[in-house]
C-alpha cells in the first residue's frame, strides 16, 4: 500500500536515521515508561550499534546479522544476589540500528514504535522475563 508523501522535495535530503537518532528515540522511550520501572532500572546501560557482534550472533544462534533488533545482556534482576552486583558489568540493553531500520523499512509501524518496542522488550529481560512471558504479556493486552 503505498502512502501519499505532502512534501516529497524533504526526502532528498533525508539519510537513514543515525546512531544518534536511534539514541535519542530511545532515550525518549524510556524516559516515558513508568518512574516505577525506572526506579528498577537504575544502573541499567542502554546501547545503540549498527549490528550485534560475530560473538553475539553465534551465541544466539542467528542466520543473519540482521536476525536480532536487540538484546539484554546482564543477569536479570531476580536472579541477582548482592554478591555480584559488586565488581560486575552493569546490565546492558543493545539496540541495533541497521536491522531495527531493515524491519521499519518492511512494516507498518513507525521507527519510534519500533524503538520503544525493542527496548521494552530487551528491559523485560532485565526484570527476567522470558520471551514467552512477554509474547503471553502482549497477547493479553491485545
């Protein structure tokens, strides 16, 4: 289905969103979730790469560099003890530009709800959801 474009002059342009377009759509995100939730992300890292590392792909067992949008690395927060919160890496939420781009360029939804849902997501692996938990969550609300 194509869409009418008012001023099709701006794309011209127009670049693919950048890194920093991808932080500053996420950090904006965030920043609207819950001052609850918030409260229990606090030390928690938010990382935006172009793509995931070979280590991370192999690890995860993707086909492709463009297979994940993003990825919680960390122990979530019910399997931690106060043991190793001291001297460990803070937990991370990597969103990773080109492929979260690719799955915009072929859906319907805009970029910053895409965004938002990719981090929500990767967040939700930090209060230690599985993604059935979470695909059980969403199909609830829908």
């Amino acid at each position: 289905m194509a869409r009418e474009i008012d001023d099709p002059e701006g794309w011209y342009g127009a670049g693919a969103p950048s890194l920093d377009d991808i932080e500053t759509l996420a950090q904006a995100a965030y920043a609207r979730l819950p001052e609850t939730f918030r409260a229990l992300c606090e030390g928690l890292v938010i990382q935006v790469d172009d793509f995931p590392t070979e280590e991370v792909l192999e690890h995860m067992g993707a086909e492709s560099e463009f297979d994940l949008l993003g990825l919680f690395q960390g122990i979530g927060l019910p399997f931690m003890t106060a043991g190793q919160v001291s001297g460990q890496m803070p937990n991370m939420v990597w969103l990773y530009r080109r492929p979260i781009l690719d799955y915009w360029a072929e859906h319907e939804e805009t970029l910053g709800a895409i965004v938002t849902h990719v981090l929500v997501h990767e967040i939700g692996h930090h209060f230690g959801l599985s993604d059935e938990d979470m695909e059980a969550i969403e199909a609830s609300v829908e």
